[in-house]
C-alpha cells in the first residue's frame, strides 16, 4: 500500500507572539502529503484536523496498539479509494490552560486568526492546494468539533465544509456538571491564584483537576476581562456557588445551538455540516447535537446528523465515516 508523507512545518505565528498566557508563538505543525504527491502536478483539497481539549496536531499521529494514528487511517481510505486524496494540516493551538477553543481572547490569544487566517494562507503557498472554501473542510473531534463548527460558521469565505465529532453544543449540558466540580477543585488548590500557578504540576490529575481545567479554560475563551485580575471571569461565585448570570450569559453567546440565526447565511452556504455524537457520551453531547441539527432543520438548511453506541472517548474510528462525506462532498 503506498503511503502517505509527514511534513513537520515550524510556524511562526504573528498573532501568537505576545500572547496573554506567554504560550509559545512558534509551532510545529504536521501536514500530510497524498501518496504520489511528489510526483504529480495535481492540486488537491484541505482538511484542517482540530484536535480536542488539551491535544495538539502532533498527538494525532501517535502510535496506538489499538487504533490506526490519522496518518494511517488516511493511507487506508486513500488506497482503497474510499476518499480522494487530501492534504490534511493538524494545527497546533494548546495553551498552557489545555485549549483554545480555536477563539480569539484577550485571555488566550488569537487562535481563531491562527487557524483562519495564518495556516490557511501558509499551507496554500506552500503546498499545491485547490485554495477554494469549497475544497477546504475543517474538522474536529470534541474541542475540535467546537472549533469546526465557529470556525466554519464565522469564516465561510475560508472553510465551505465542516465535520464535528462530539462537538461542545448546548453548553447547559455539557459545562455545568464541570463548573460544580470546579467549586470543589478550586476550594481543595487553594483557590484560582494557586491553581493557575501550578497547573502544570498538580498531582494527581483526578476528576477535581480535570473539571476546574476545563473551567477555567472556558473561562478564559469565553468570558474574558482585560480588567479581572486572571483577565477572565469566572462564571459562578467562588462563595455561594450562585452561577452568575451576566458571566453565564456571556458564555452562552458562544454556544453554537445559539448561533444559527446569527449565521444563517454561512451555514446555509457550506457544501456539507456533518453532525454526530455517541449515545453515552459522558458530556451530554448528543442532546446538543439533536438540538443543533434540529434548529438547522426547522431552518431548512441541510446537514448530516448520526448518532452511534459509545461513548466520548477513543472515538477516532468516527473519521472514517466524516472524511467519506467529505470527500464526495468536495469540489471536483
């Protein structure tokens, strides 16, 4: 079977320099090559894999004994020709705080530039791509389902298809039960200061941890203040736990089921939306999903939505079905 080629692209990043967490501005970022690329003068389409909470594009090459790396999940469609051959860019937009939410924040920095606008632009003057929005798809598993579907809704002149796996939809569902262990987790690190202080040490990484790093980070993306003290504000009071209703708000402006109206006319636009989320999803992520896909229904607009008997995690194999639409979904 002929394989494909790993490029490792170290990225400078404009809009990443000086970022408010003093993450790294340079990126390293792994773009596959079609087999026969090197040999052929043909152009070719883009998918931009987002990865998930806490993931960057390098992790989506590692070598697992129980799942194919994406990498050779591609080599495996393309040879039995299931898809056509893409080029495929694995972004790298990790923050100290685990995620981006590929948004731009005055917290966080401008990953939404990062994606949209820098890496776009690179890999279609570096590589021999069809730099059309109807040949470029961006697509993402959880975080990076999130990511696919803003960045798709926010920038259709860029990406005119988008996949999301188990994308973060309906933030009532999928974000409460972490904000209530946060309460518990910020309480036992001894407090916000200490936590961001030492995020990178804590141990053990227990469920306590993992639910205060999930709110914190969402924090930063999505109810940044330049004038709070950490430049974001927390959406519940540290005291009571009363959630905050002006926080919360702001939060909820964010929320894709919220978006639709705004964005009719991108989603409208887009040449596939492809939807879906396991039956067990341990983030109530498929409510959201039916209830994004509903709204896009009641609008007449048209998607793909399914829904599958797992769970969140370890849910690559998914790809397989979303990179199929795409490719028959593509500009020819």
């Amino acid at each position: 079977m002929s394989t494909g080629t790993i490029i490792f692209e170290t990225i400078t990043s404009d809009v990443l320099r000086d970022n408010p967490l003093g993450d790294p501005f340079v990126r390293r970022v792994p773009i596959y090559l079609p087999p026969g690329y090197a040999a052929s003068d043909a152009r070719y389409p883009t998918v931009y894999m987002l990865s998930g909470f806490t993931g960057r594009g390098t992790m989506q090459l590692n070598d697992s004994m129980w799942e194919e790396n994406l990498a050779q999940r591609l080599d495996r469609l393309i040879a039995s020709g299931a898809i056509r051959p893409l080029i495929v860019v694995m972004p790298d937009c990790l923050t100290r705080l685990g995620g981006s939410q590929y948004l731009n924040s005055s917290a966080v920095g401008r990953y939404e530039d990062h994606v949209a606008q820098e890496l776009v632009a690179f890999t279609d003057n570096q590589y021999r791509t069809i730099a059309h929005r109807d040949a470029r798809a961006v697509v993402g598993k959880s975080s990076g389902g999130y990511g696919a579907l803003i960045l798709a809704m926010r920038h259709p002149d860029v990406f005119g298809l988008l996949a999301s796996h188990s994308g973060d939809l309906y933030f009532e569902y999928c974000y409460k039960q972490d904000i209530i262990g946060a309460l518990r987790g910020l309480k036992k690190f001894g407090g916000l200061e200490k936590f961001l202080a030492h995020v990178k040490t804590i141990r053990p990484r227990d469920r306590d941890y993992r639910e205060t790093l999930n709110t914190v980070a969402m924090a930063a993306c999505y109810s940044p203040n330049p004038n709070a003290p950490h430049g974001f504000d927390l959406p519940i009071d540290l005291e009571t736990g009363e959630l905050r209703a002006e926080v919360w708000a702001r939060w909820l402006e964010w929320d894709p089921v919220q978006l639709v109206d705004k964005h009719l006319d991108a989603l409208r636009s887009l040449r596939l939306i492809y939807l879906d989320a396991g039956l067990r999803d341990e983030f109530n992520l498929q409510y959201g999903a039916r209830i994004f896909a509903k709204r896009l229904k009641e609008r007449g607009i048209n998607f793909v939505h399914e829904e599958f008997d797992d769970g969140h995690f370890d849910i690559q194999y998914r790809y397989d079905v979303s990179l199929k639409a795409i490719s028959g979904a593509i500009v020819r």
